[in-house]
C-alpha cells in the first residue's frame, strides 16, 4: 500500500491554514472587548480579522485536491458562520447609537 507522498504536505498546510481561520476569527471577537474598541468607534479588529482569515482559507482551499476542497470547505463553515454572527451584531450595535 503506496501512500501519497504529498499527503502529509497537503495536511500540514490544512492545519496551519485551519490555524490562520481560528486566529482571525479570535481577533474579530477583540471587537466585543471595551478596552480595545472604545463605544462609538470602529470596529478595527473585524477587519484585521478578515485579513487573517482570507489567507489561513486560502491556504486550505488551494491545497485541497479535487474533491477534497468542498469537504475541506465545509471544515471552515463554522468559522465563516462566527464571522457572520460578530458582523451582525456589531451592525445592530452601530445601527443602534444614538
């Protein structure tokens, strides 16, 4: 039984780009944080989430083989969901200044 040999590489690179996803996902919930995003102000840290986030999804995307990237797409769907959920918020927050 011959193993891949490129297996290994492929799942290392998903590893750190899975690392990449979570990290920008904790860096977008620093918006959340008082001492670092002052109230009424810009919530800085969404977008250097997103910054994280962009490359670590890549990373994963582009390393997947053929089929493998819809499964390794979906690994990350919560990630994006948790994005969604502090984008939202940080919405109704601003919508709601007086």
């Amino acid at each position: 039984m011959t193993e891949d040999p490129g297996q290994a590489r492929r799942d290392k690179l998903h590893k750190i780009g899975m690392g990449f996803c979570i990290a920008g996902l904790f860096v977008a919930l620093l918006s959340f944080v008082p001492a670092i995003v002052p109230e009424y102000s810009l919530p800085w840290p969404v977008f250097v989430g997103s910054f994280i986030y962009v490359p670590g999804a890549s990373l994963i995307f582009f390393s997947a083989k053929g089929a493998d990237r819809q499964m390794v797409f979906n690994k990350i769907r919560m990630i994006r969901l948790g994005f969604l959920a502090v984008i939202a918020i940080l919405i109704t927050r601003i919508l709601s200044m007086p």
